[in-house]
C-alpha cells in the first residue's frame, strides 16, 4: 500500500513540474526550439581556428584545447561551416606553497582563454569574450610524478575551459533565436 501511495506522490510531483515548466515557456537548450533548430545544430557549424600562443605559434596545449571543443561542440557531427571560433590561450603558473628553504611546495596553473566567434557569411565578429580557469597541484620529491601532476591539471583546465565556451556559445545561440531576445 505506502509503495503505491509514494508512486501516486511522484507521479503527480512530475507531472505538476511538467505542467509548470511548460506554462512557464521552458524550452531545452539543446533540444529541437517550437522556432526551429536546436543550439546543438548551431554550435555544429563553428570551425575551431588552429590555437597558437602570444607569439602565434601552435603549441600542445592549443592542440588539447581544441580536442576539448571539438567534443563539446560536435557530439553529433560537424555541419556546414557557418562561424568561425578564434582563441589565444594563455597559461600562467605561480608557485604559493613554500618550504623554509623557499623551494616551491604547490603551484597554481591559470589557463585564460580570450575567443571570439566570427560570422563567414558577413565578417562580423558576433561574440567576444574571456574565459578562465584556475587550479592548483603539488610538487613532490619525483620530477615524473610532479610532471604527471602539470599535465593532468592542463588537461583539467582545458576541459573546464571547453565547457564554458560551449555553454556561453549555446547561451548566445539560444538568444539569437529568442524572439524577445534583445
């Protein structure tokens, strides 16, 4: 009996927040929009520009930020090329942590992303923006170990980074098709 009670509660606890959600003008981000597409067919038509560094060369890390993109931005497939995403990166480490003998303890890596998306159709560049990411790791006695620690913290960063420029390029997609979008 308690066993069909709680299914009756949660049964009409899902349906209420349905009905809400749908009264409310809830739409998915990703899913198809009642004004045709979705943001996950949008965010398929950027090409990712090669990532170079200040000096415009291409580095690894460039190379990993664009793995990253790449599976935020075209889990389903690329599609026809319509924008054009440019970024530099920048990478910054501090050491924080100090022994007495003022060798470095933990380091701090700050990975800092500056994009901008260009339309192909018209030149115009439609979103420019910064995005960062910060975390830190310690060094130990092993050089290999300490090594392992930086590359697995960049990977991290780079990730993270991924997922921010995706969300605000679904964010700015979303309000391009909004009809009350500013």
């Amino acid at each position: 009996m308690k066993v069909f009670r709680k299914a009756a509660v949660l049964l009409s606890a899902f349906t209420g927040a349905a009905l809400f959600l749908s009264a409310c003008g809830f739409e998915p981000m990703y899913g198809a929009r009642a004004t045709g597409g979705s943001t996950a067919d949008d965010l398929a038509t950027i090409e990712v520009a090669p990532i170079r560094d200040r000096d415009g060369n291409p580095y690894r890390l460039g190379q990993m930020m664009s793995n990253a993109l790449g599976e935020r931005l075209y889990p389903s497939g690329i599609g026809a090329t319509r924008y054009r995403l440019e970024l530099l990166l920048d990478r910054e480490r501090e050491g924080f942590g100090f022994r007495p003998d003022e060798a470095v303890t933990r380091y701090g890596l700050r990975l800092t992303a500056r994009y901008r998306l260009i339309d192909l159709a018209s030149g115009a560049m439609v979103l420019e923006e910064t995005a960062r990411s910060y975390n830190s790791y310690d060094v130990v006695q092993s050089d290999f170990a300490t090594m392992t620690a930086e590359r697995d913290m960049e990977n991290r960063l780079t990730k993270d980074l991924s997922e921010r420029i995706s969300g605000r390029l679904s964010l700015y997609f979303r309000d391009q098709r909004t009809p009350d979008s500013k």
